[in-house]
C-alpha cells in the first residue's frame, strides 16, 4: 500500500463506524463554502512549501525528519475521533494502547522491570519535567546534578522546580567526567545525577555504567536522559553486532538499572511531534502525582493515565500512531526499528571516515550514534577563521541552487575543534537520521566538498 491508500484506508474505517452510529444533520454554522475552502487550502499548501526538504537526505541537519506513514495514518484516523488520554473516560482503545507500547519502551527497548511506571508526554522537555519532578520528591532539598553538554532543558526545569543544580565538566568526548562528578558526590548534597544517553550537540554517551556504580556507592538517584538516543539501545542488545562500539552499548545497556528515563518517539521513533516518554522503575512514585479530578476517572477503576502525568489533556492519536508503527516496526535489532538505526548510525562512520582524508573539511568529533561534527581545514585556522568559513559553508550549502545540501551549526569550545584558543567557535553538525542517508553520503560528502571549495578561501 502506498502511503496515500494507507490513510485513504484508515478514514474510511472511520467513516464506516462514524456510520454505525445513526444520521444526523451537521450544523449549518460549520459549512464553509468549497470556493473558500479551496483558496485557502491553496494558500496553505502554497505557504508549506517554504519549509527545508526534511524528508530528503539531502537535509543532513537538525534532529528533524518526517514520521513513518503508518504513523501518518494511524494518527489520522485517531485524531478524526479525537480521544483524549487524559483518562479512559475520554477513549479507551488509544488509553489502552499508550499503556501498551509504554510497557514495550520499558522492557523491550530498555529492559527495565515489567512493573516499571511510564507514560507518554507532549515532548521532552515535559517527560524530563516530570523526571526531574519525582527526583525533588524524592530527595528534597538536594541537588540534581548534570554536565555541561546535557540539554538545557535540565537547567531550565530545575529552576522551574527550585531544585539546585551543580553543572559537570566534560572530558574530551564531551562525556560527563567521573572524577569530578564523584567529588561531588563524597560532599553528599547530591540526589540524583542526570546521564544523557546522546548529547543533542555531539550525539555522546555518558558513562551511564560507571555513573550507576557511583550513585550506588554515595546514594543517589539516577536519571537517564536518553531522548535522542535511547532508541539506540536496540542495537546494544545484540551481541553479534558491535555497530555502536563496545563502550556506547555497555552504557546504553545500563540505562536498564537507571530509576528513571526519558525517550522520544518524536526524534528516533518515527512519530510526528508530541511524543516524549518518561519512565520510573519504581511504580511507588504514581504517589506524587496524586490528585482530584472532579471531571474524570468515572467510566473505569483501572488507572489513568491522568492519574500519574503532570498534563491533562494529551492526544490519543499520538499513543495510537506509536502503537501502530511498533506493530510493523517492531523494536528488534534484526528487523523493524533496528536496521533503520543501523542505517543511520553507519552513514555516520562512512562520512566520519570521508571527512578524515578529505583536504578542505576535517572532522572535529568521533561519532558516537548518527551525528557527525566538522568543520572547514584553513591555513590559519584560528576561532574567527573557522567561526567565519563554518557560517559561509552552511550558508553556501544551503543556497546553492540545484542541489542545495542543509547542514546544521554548533557552537562548540574551541578544543573540541582542535584549536588551542579559549571560547567557543561554531563548526557543522549533521544528525543523519534517516536510514535513506547511508546511500546518500557519499554523494553528500562530494556536494559538501565541493562547496567548502566555493565558498571557504583557501
Ligand atoms: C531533544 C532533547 C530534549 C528535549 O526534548 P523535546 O522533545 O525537544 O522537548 C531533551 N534532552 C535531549 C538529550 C534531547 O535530545
């Protein structure tokens, strides 16, 4: 089935149960003329044509693509119906669903307990909210401690939260450092320690095997922020293969003893935005999110999902769109999500690879999943240099007309490029996310070369 007879088959299932239930006239005031109808839907799609070509693997970008068309689809049909994951009361099958494909998050993809607590969330930024929630809980008046490449949205939500923070340095993977964070850890104010399962910058891995050893011994909590990577833990659990390299699944593998996590359909697992997910190892915290609801929780005594989420009202077509898509995709290293992974991750080390005999870009970071760090060679390379010839590479890759190439910038510390300066210099960032860039690379490598060759005075 093409995607367009995919959603063409899902909306007339829903038209045919919309049928079961009796006619009815629709209400005047909600008819809109076809002519308007029609202009507007012109100027519409008209205006949709301004965005970047996400689902091209020439956008070797931002974390950004199109979801999967089963995904597509079933969030269509879903949001026909609208129902509201809230509570049962507000639809029963897609409340169902999100209990079903949270558990498959939790045990199948992470291998944590059965009776781990979880649910989905609008992004994020909210499952991290939520993470960091339960962690103030649960220790109060003690620290939350991350590094200095862990998403800014743990800093942020500890202010929301009036939580302190102490910020970690990096080592020069950009991986949270072991002997600075037990330094903190013997002074004893810290609660909970936050790993990111691949930085949104570099795409590292913290030492989330190591971390676990130290929060054991000084006792504290460990959250992992796997947003980005935590679909990568697939390919962990196969032995035969060593695609991630040994250090990068030993980690991941360790997210399975972390308290909680945070994944995001949204970035690795094919869905459209609005699907984050938090998980707890232990069930007992649904206790701090107690509350009353006068509207709800009445059609069934079964939980919630209300009952244990920060949010009200979420969409039942977001849970519906995951369920369907792990239904084809199956979280399985051999087949589903696994080779889509796989994919990506080797279109990272082939351009990797390239960008390490090539005479105009040199690499800055070694990847550690699917995204790839450069930036443009120079004589004189200092910060301004490279800071200038990085801005007119992404710039000139982006607009040179026919076969325009969109990379991303990062505002990286100068060593991390390999200049001995102080302060930050922006570079390239590629995440390659779609499986479609394995056989694209090379030729985005050549484009890439080319223009660096243009635009970047030798
Ligand atoms: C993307 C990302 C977030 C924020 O998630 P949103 O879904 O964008 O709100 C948090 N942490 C990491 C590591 C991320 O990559």
């Amino acid at each position: 089935m093409s995607p367009t007879e995919t959603i063409q088959h899902v909306l007339e299932a829903v038209d045919a149960w919309e049928a079961t239930w009796g006619r009815f006239e629709r209400h005047a005031a909600t008819t809109v003329e076809p002519e308007t109808l029609a202009h507007a839907l012109t100027d519409y799609t008209e205006r949709l044509r301004g965005n970047y070509p996400f689902f091209h693997p020439r956008y070797a970008g931002q974390m950004l693509k199109p979801p999967h068309p089963a995904a597509v689809a079933a969030y269509l049909a879903a949001m026909r119906i609208n129902p509201n994951n809230h509570a049962l009361d507000g639809g029963p099958p897609t409340g169902a669903m999100e209990k079903e494909v949270v558990r498959e998050l939790a045990t199948r993809l992470f291998r944590l307990p059965a009776e781990t607590l979880g649910h989905l969330t609008s992004s994020g930024t909210i499952a991290n909210l939520e993470a960091l929630f339960v962690a103030r809980e649960l220790r109060p008046e003690r620290a939350i401690a991350f590094s200095e490449q862990a998403h800014y949205t743990h800093g942020r939500m500890a202010g929301v939260l009036r939580v302190p923070t102490v910020k970690l340095p990096t080592d020069e993977r950009g991986a949270l450092r072991l002997d600075a964070l037990e330094d903190v850890l013997r002074v004893g104010n810290v609660g909970t320690v936050v790993c990111t399962a691949g930085t949104t910058g570099l795409g590292t891995i913290d030492p989330i095997e190591e971390v676990r050893a130290l929060c054991d011994r000084y006792d504290a909590r460990l959250h992992v922020d796997a947003a980005y990577g935590g679909f990568f833990t697939l390919l962990a659990w196969d032995d035969a293969d060593d695609l991630l390299g040994t250090d990068a699944r030993r980690h991941l593998r360790a997210i399975a003893r972390a308290d909680s996590v945070v994944v995001d359909p949204h970035k690795h697992g094919l869905q459209p935005y609005g699907c984050g997910c938090v998980l707890f190892r232990d069930p007992g915290v649904g206790r701090f999110y107690q509350h009353d609801s006068p509207y709800t929780y009445f059609t069934s005594d079964e939980l919630h999902l209300g009952e244990i989420s920060l949010e009200c009202s979420r969409a039942g077509a977001a849970a519906g769109a995951l369920w369907l898509t792990l239904r084809v995709l199956p979280l399985e290293a051999e087949h589903g999500l696994g080779p889509i992974l796989a994919a990506c991750r080797r279109a990272a080390l082939r351009w990797h690879e390239l960008l390490g005999t090539s005479d105009v870009l040199q690499p800055c970071s070694t990847p550690e999943l699917d995204i790839v760090t450069f930036r443009p060679q120079l004589e004189d390379a200092s910060r301004e240099t490279i800071d200038v010839a990085s801005q007119r590479l992404f710039d000139g890759a982006m607009n040179d007309g026919d076969d325009p190439i969109f990379l991303s910038l990062l505002r990286v510390e100068a060593r991390r490029a390999g200049l001995k300066e102080e302060g930050d210099v922006r570079v390239l960032r590629s995440t390659l996310m779609k499986p479609e860039h394995e056989a694209y690379v090379d030729h985005l490598h050549q484009r890439v070369e080319m223009i660096a060759r243009n635009v970047v005075p030798a």
